[in-house]
C-alpha cells in the first residue's frame, strides 16, 4: 500500500510515520531528505539544489517531481510508500496521482492528524532538548525529572523558531495551503481523520486499525 500522512507543526506526525514504516514495511518518502541525498551526490541536479538553497529560495516544483518520480519508479518500493511532506500543494498532489498511475500503483489512504492550535502551541513551545544526550522534553506533556534526565538542566534547550508568533504562523500557513489538497483526496474518498490530540499509542492503534483493515 502507498500512504500519505498530514499533520500540522507539531502533531507528532513524524513520530507517527516512523511507528507506520516499522509495523508495516514502508519506506518514508520526505522531500527534505531527498533534496539532502541529491546536494550530498554533487549531481548537476545536486549543485542546483544547494545553490537555489543556499541563495533562501524554494526548489521548484518540477525539481521535486523528479525526485518523487525515482522513488515511485523504483520498483523496490513498489506500492510500499509513505509520503510525509508531500504533496504540498494541489498541483504536486495531482502530478502525483499521474506518477503512481503510469507506474500501476495508487494510493491506498490519506491519513490526517487532527490537532488544534492550543495543543500545538504547548507541545512546541514546551519543547525542550538536552544538547548533551539528545533526548527531547516537554514540560506540559513529558517535563524532564531525575528519573529520565540525568544530565544537568543548563543541557536544556530550545529552538531558536519555537515562539508563539512563530509557532502560529507554521499552523495558520500549514492550513491554509493544505485545505485544497485534503478536500482533493476527499473526493476521491481517500481521506481519514485521526485525533492527533490522543496519546502517542492511541494514535498509533488507530492508524493500525485503518492500515490492517486495507491489508485485506
């Protein structure tokens, strides 16, 4: 099966897409990552990315088709895909409906985190992350403690983009941009809503439900 996973600054959804590719064998497609590997290989592609990045501009939208239509090409990942970052518009959702088509595949499901903006507001702005070990805090949700944090407090940061201003300006931008492509998968009846605002395993049993019930 082929999945897209949506979800708003902050709606875990990353977590969520490493839980979905363990348990059920998917390979994550991530547009970042892709355009990384490209700049890494020093391809002429490669060059060109790094120098439309490095002048603050976006990577156009048939850079990244290209991308995408490698991996939806290669038959290794044939119908095992999870897009997460993409499509991020109307026009990449329906160029990728074309590439999966040409390559006799289709997507299976188009699951969206539900998560409001309060919520996401307290998971991001009480993030914390200790520099020493790595491991990430919240101190709404998760706060660090003598029990699970043995390095000292000072270790404990945040990022320099998680202000509320900030923060609201991600959702409010992610919504808008998002809303076409969401109602587009709607009518092709591909559309599930998940509570985002649940427990990490609540979520995840409820994407498992979805998932198993397209496995057979």
């Amino acid at each position: 099966m082929n999945i897209i996973l949506f979800g708003p600054p902050g709606a875990g959804k990353g977590t969520q897409a490493e839980k979905i590719v363990k348990s059920f064998n998917l390979h994550k497609v991530s547009t970042g990552e892709l355009l990384r590997l490209e700049v890494e290989k020093k391809t002429d592609l490669g060059n060109k990315i790094k120098s439309i990045l490095s002048s603050g501009q976006f990577v156009s939208d048939e850079i990244i088709n290209n991308l995408i239509k490698k991996i939806v090409s290669d038959k290794i990942f044939f119908n095992r895909l999870i897009f997460d970052g993409y499509p991020r518009n109307l026009s990449q959702a329906k160029n990728l409906e074309l590439l999966l088509k040409q390559n006799n595949q289709k997507i299976s499901c188009v699951l969206n985190l539900n998560v409001k903006k309060e919520i996401v507001l307290k998971r991001i702005l009480g993030r914390e992350t200790c520099t020493k070990c790595k491991l990430i805090f919240n101190k709404y949700f998760n706060p660090a403690t003598y029990d699970n944090h043995k390095c000292n407090a000072k270790f404990l940061e945040k990022r320099s983009d998680d202000n509320e201003e900030a923060i609201i300006n991600r959702f409010n931008d992610y919504l808008k941009k998002t809303l076409p492509i969401l109602n587009f998968y709607k009518e092709l009846n591909l559309l599930q809503k998940i509570n985002g605002m649940n427990e990490i395993d609540e979520i995840f049993k409820e994407i498992c439900t979805i998932l198993t019930s397209l496995e057979t």
